[in-house]
C-alpha cells in the first residue's frame, strides 16, 4: 500500500528536496506551500518523474492561519484516509540585529515554524495511525546562538521542546515523533545570506569539519530514515546533520 506524506514549505530548498527524496522511495507526497503554484508545480513535476497510484498533491495554504490549514487537511481527508508521515519544514528567517528587530518580525517568524508546526500537526492528528511519523526541521540554531538571527534561533530551539512533548505524548498512540537538525545547506536562504553578507561563506566553511555545505537531498535522507521503518524505535530524538559544524571544539 503506498504511503502519504505531507511536506509544509515543500515548494522550495530541503521541502522540495524532501518530497522528491520520498516520492522516490514509493511514497505519495501531499505538499504545502504558502506559494500555491511551486506546490503544485513539484506535485506536478513528481506526477511526471516519479507517478505513484493516485498521484502527488500540491496545495497553497498560510500554515499560521487556523482556517487555511484546516482547509487544505479537509482536502486531504476528502482524498485519503491516512497520513503516514508529516514533515514540518516550512520556515523563514530575518537577519537583523537584535535591538532593532520589529515586534512584528518577531511575531511572524514564531508564528511560521512554532504555531505552523503546531496548528498543522494538530489538525492532521484524526489522519494520524499506529506507525505514523513525524519530522520536525529544527536547526543547528537551537544548539547555538545565531547573532542577527534572534526570532530564527528562538523559533528552532522551540521546535525541540515540541518534538520532545508530542514524543511524549503521542508515543503510546504508535506515532513516533522526532527532529532534524540541519547546518548549512546549499538553498535560497542561505546563498541570500552569503550574497548580502550577513554570512561569510569561508568562514563557515572553514568552522564545518567536512569543509562544505549539505545539499537538499543530504537532508532529504535523513528525514527519509526518520520517516522509515529502519527508525521504528527512534523516538523523541534531534538528528544533527551539520557536517560536524557543533561538534567542533578548534577555534585556530
């Protein structure tokens, strides 16, 4: 029986690398995007390259908007009678120094990765079954501070305290719960930052054991072995896929 997965941010950087990773592996992937037309061109593009039975779906919703996201799983439930897997991946970032962050900013960064991750998760628990699994895209930015970067690095160290209460929670229901925690991958949010230089690249490079930035589909995968049977008894956990970037002590 094929699989269905949600992806939120899936029409862009390590969603879209995401879907496209499990719609390889046999997996029906259901896509959210605040950008209606890159959801459903990716849904579109796996209908193409990689078909399964009753095809993929790309839906537009505002995942900080309780009627938006009801919506679209209203949609999703017409269609399906099961979700097998979640992937909370939507997220944005402002790079701007803390004294002079906007209160609004603020607001909607928190709103997009905690109360996102939160109202969809919510919703879609009626979908939800014994085996079900969920990947939360936390960040190398709930491990350490991130200077220019305040409601980001708080947005992610929350989705940790998310991952670890539904673990809790929801564990006895067979619905396994966990986290990624990527470092630097090569997508628009981080090149944007390279271009204005709010980040620098040899720096960063040069502070990452393996000397370069993850690819999309680096992080793809490990989001796939979460999702799969070969973690059925990994639970509550973060998965660092950083490339060593938090584990190194030299600072020559």
């Amino acid at each position: 029986m094929t699989k269905t997965v949600l992806i939120t941010g899936g029409g862009q950087g390590i969603g879209a690398g995401t879907a496209r990773e499990l719609a390889g592996r046999g997996w029906r992937v259901l896509i959210v995007d605040v950008n209606r037309d890159a959801a459903k061109m990716i849904a579109q593009e796996l209908d193409v390259t990689l078909p399964v039975d009753g095809g993929h779906r790309g839906y537009g919703a505002d995942i900080t908007d309780a009627a938006s996201v009801s919506a679209f799983v209203a949609a999703a439930a017409a269609e399906f009678d099961r979700v097998d897997g979640l992937v909370n991946g939507a997220g944005i970032i402002s790079r701007t120094p803390a004294h002079s962050f906007s209160v609004s900013q603020w607001e909607r960064e928190l709103s997009v990765h905690l109360t996102g991750a939160f109202l969809v998760t919510q919703r879609l628990y009626h979908l939800f079954g014994r085996g079900s699994a969920i990947v939360n895209v936390a960040s190398v930015g709930s491990t350490f501070g991130l200077p220019g970067r305040i409601a980001y690095s708080t947005a992610k160290s929350g989705i940790l305290g998310f991952t670890r209460t539904l673990a809790a929670e929801w564990g006895s229901e067979g619905i396994r719960v966990n986290a990624v925690a990527p470092g630097y991958v090569r997508t628009e949010m981080v090149m944007s930052g390279f271009r204005t230089g709010a980040l620098n690249e040899a720096k960063l490079l040069d502070r990452t054991p393996l000397g370069r930035l993850a690819e999309p589909a680096e992080i793809a995968c490990a989001i796939a072995f979460l999702l799969s049977e070969d973690a059925s008894f990994v639970h509550g956990q973060v998965l660092r896929v950083d490339g060593g970037l938090t584990i190194d002590g030299n600072f020559e």
